[in-house]
C-alpha cells in the first residue's frame, strides 16, 4: 500500500481522538504526524505506522520494522512493549477509516462517490476529467476502492483540492456502507446492478441493495444519479428529500439522455439532450456502454455547475486506464485488452466493442473465465457463448475451466471456430498462427485469470 502524505499536519493527540484510541505516552500527544501508511516499506520520519490484518499475514508482526524505519507512532490492536507512541485501539481497520473520515472532514471539498458492478472505473476516470477542468481534483488511483485503498487515497487531500472523485468497491454486505460513512459523498453515482460477486450477494437485488448502502454515508438531500437505462436502478423508489438524476440512452424518462450514437474511427459521437438542450460530445473510444459512462460524467458536471461546453470539452480529452478497453494497433492489427476485470455485463459491452470496431479482417474473442459467479457460473458463461455465435465474430478462444461452458454454448449456437485452452502458451501460439493484418482481436477475462500473459507471448514474437 503506498503511502498517504498528509500535507496538513495532525497531531497524535488528534488521531487518538479521531480513532478513539488509547494513548500510551501522554509526553508525545502534540506529536506532529507527517504521514501515514499501512506498509513498513513506504514509513517516512514522521510516519504514523497502521498494521493491519489481512488474509496471510499481520501488519502487527512488522510493528518493530516500522519503528526502525522512522515510525514515529503506530496504531495497534495490541501492547508494544518498549515504546511509548502507540495508540492502542480495538479494530486498526476500522480506526484507519475513521482517521481518514476524520480527515476528509476537514476541507471544504466536493466527493463524488462512484459504485457499480461494472464501468464506476471508467466513470470514475470521466468525471474526475470533468471536475479537473474546473477544480483541483482527487482521484482514486487504480484499484485503491477497497477498505485500505479508500482511507489510503482520502488521506491525500490538502487545502489546495476542490474536489474528489472516490469509487467505492464491494463484495460483500455493509462494505458500501462502511466506505460511504467514511467518504461523506456530496454527490453518489451508480453505474449499473449487473452480477459482479453475486457468489456472495444471492442475487441482483442483493447486489442493488449493497450498492445503495452508498446512501449511508449521503445527506439526504445529498443527490444520487443512476442510470435509467439499468432494470433495477430505474425501479430505485426516491425518499422524496433526495435529488434522483437518471441519465441514459434507451428510457425516455431519463432527464439525459444520449442520440444519434455514431461509432467512427475508435471514436463515438453523439448528442446529449439535457432538460430541453442539446449539446453534440465525442468521446475518443467505442462502445454504448461508453456513452452511458460519459453521460454519468456529464451529469455530475452539470449538477456542480459546470458548462456544458466545458464538460463535453473534458469528456473529449478522456484516456482508457490500465487494461479496461485499451485499443492497440500493432503490424497492422488490432487488439483491445480489456483484462482488468470480467462479469456478463461488462463481457457484453466488449463483445459489443469487438463487433463494431472498423475490421477489414477476421474478428477474433479471446474470454477467459469470469469469477465469483457462484451457482451462476456455468448458466452465464454459456449466455455469453451464445452471446458470441450471434454476434458478427469470426473465431471464439476460451481458457479457464469455466470457459468450457461459453465453448459448448457458442458451439450449440453453431459457431465453428470455436476452440478451448487449459494452457496459456499452447493458446498464444494458436492465435500467433492465426491471426493477420487486418484482424481484430479482443482479450476479456476476470483479473484472476491473468490473461495479458497471452498478449505479451503474442505482442513478444511478432
């Protein structure tokens, strides 16, 4: 975990308060704390240490490392003999949100909470293109959505920062709830309820109450944008003091709406009608799913006062982050890695990237397998084999044990190049063998299945 500067000084006797701890060395209470950090490798001089509990080891066990690193306090669960700033509390997990909610409260900044189960990323990254070009702007780096990642992130602020843009993860029950309590989000967005982790959640309406736990840490007038277009968050009944923004392209209802939807040279154009307005907006990628997400951006402009012309200006200047639909042109064929993450929803989305992207040559679906489905596993893997064979691609790859059920769906469905991997390798030498100028080719799967590993085989002997 990175370190988090805290360029406006705390001082111990704060953080004691802030966590509810208990203060071992009254002499030390007007410490200044510099920094904090979860990771002995990042402690500074001045550096607040936090061990923390994870699933294979105890930040506890490196409460000496820390110390020898310059630590000049440390939150523990337990007594550290030999040293006096240590801040005894019961929970460092829970006292490590409370100290950067604690801090967050601070400055008079606008946070922007983004949940889904797919897409708050690539919304995440939009509107925070939005908001910097009128604030100076936080965002969540990476995948940092998580309990540590959170407080890690809004531990960054200072004086200087108008806004922040926060996307909050989840897989499980009360997590959206305990990172919204922590972030106080002005304004929240859902992306959409689809069947990411439903292993654990039982069903979409599990998922769209644990996504609405995003409320917990809201004001009630604090308003909630959705998106129409998604079958339960357009059902979502409104506490009558909350402001609900729909955005959408399909439901008329929705107040913005996208139109005319042209996909072009890896770009989409597209008007936004917007309470009797309309303004024309390009984003430089493809795909519908895309629109929505820029429209969610647009919508958080628009309620914080932002000009139209001035957002869509911002919209046109977003970059895809890290492995979500990166479009590489290489000798002449093109591959769009999108090996962050994989559910129905978002396989859908790529697949429909795949069939409208500018191809003079085969179009070619590389799909690992999508995690914690559950029981649901093999029924949504085969959806999106048939998904497949009635699309307009050429050839399916499958790797991964659950891939087996796309590979038999998209072949009942008639599809006939249609082939399955349990080696990475012998795959990525198929596909080097059958791929050519003019090709386009997609790579889609959970992050677990780690299925960049083929296009660095493939890009390494081209």
């Amino acid at each position: 975990m990175a370190e988090a500067n805290l360029l406006e000084k705390l001082s111990l006797r704060e953080i004691v308060k802030a966590v509810d701890g208990k203060f071992e060395g009254a002499e030390s209470a007007d410490l200044d704390i510099l920094s904090v950090s979860t990771d002995t490798r990042k402690i500074t001089p001045g550096s607040l240490f936090i061990p923390i509990k994870g699933e294979r080891f105890d930040g506890h066990d490196f409460i000496e490392t820390a110390y020898a690193a310059g630590a000049a306090a440390v939150l523990s669960e337990i007594p550290v003999p030999g040293h006096e700033c240590v801040v005894i509390v019961s929970d460092t997990r829970k006292a490590y949100l409370d100290l950067a909610s604690y801090y967050r409260r601070r400055f008079p900044v606008t946070v922007v909470g983004v949940t889904g189960s797919v897409g708050k990323t690539t919304t995440k990254e939009m509107i925070a293109d939005v908001l910097e070009s009128q604030y100076h702007t936080l965002k969540t780096e990476g995948n940092l959505n998580n309990e540590i990642g959170l407080p890690a992130t809004l531990l960054q602020l200072d004086s200087s920062y108008r806004a922040a843009v926060i996307e909050m993860g989840m897989s499980a029950f009360g997590e959206i709830s305990r990172l919204s309590r922590c972030a106080a989000p002005n304004i929240g967005v859902i992306t959409n309820i689809g069947e990411s982790h439903i292993e654990y959640l039982g069903s979409r309406e599990g998922i769209l109450k644990a996504k609405l736990e995003i409320l917990d840490g809201m004001d009630p007038h604090a308003p909630l944008i959705l998106n129409a277009d998604n079958d339960l968050l357009s059902g979502v009944i409104n506490d009558l003091a909350r402001e609900m923004i729909y955005y959408g392209i399909d439901n008329p209802n929705a107040e913005i709406r996208a139109i005319d939807i042209v996909e072009q040279n890896m770009t989409t154009k597209f008007d936004i009608l917007y309470y009797g307005k309309t303004i024309h907006a390009v984003i430089p990628t493809v795909g519908k799913h895309n629109v929505l997400n820029a429209l969610a951006a647009f919508t958080v402009g628009f309620v914080l006062d932002i000009a139209p012309e001035q957002i869509v200006e911002a919209l046109s200047r977003y970059v895809p982050s890290g492995m979500r639909q990166k479009i590489v042109n290489s000798h002449g064929i093109i591959f769009i890695e999108d090996c962050y993450n994989a559910s129905p929803d978002s396989m859908k989305a790529s697949i429909g990237v795949l069939s409208s992207v500018s191809c003079t040559g085969k179009r070619i679906a590389v799909l690992a397998d999508m995690l914690e489905l559950g029981e649901h596993s093999a029924e949504a893997h085969e959806r999106v084999g048939r998904m497949v064979a009635q699309s307009n691609v050429d050839m399916l790859y499958c790797f991964g044990k659950q891939s087996k059920n796309m590979l038999y769906a998209a072949q009942q469905c008639g599809m006939k190049d249609a082939y399955w991997f349990d080696d990475k390798n012998r795959m990525a030498r198929e596909i080097r063998k059958n791929i050519a100028t003019g090709d386009c080719i997609l790579f889609k799967g959970s992050r677990g299945m780690r299925l960049e590993e083929v296009i660095y085989q493939i890009y390494r002997e081209s």
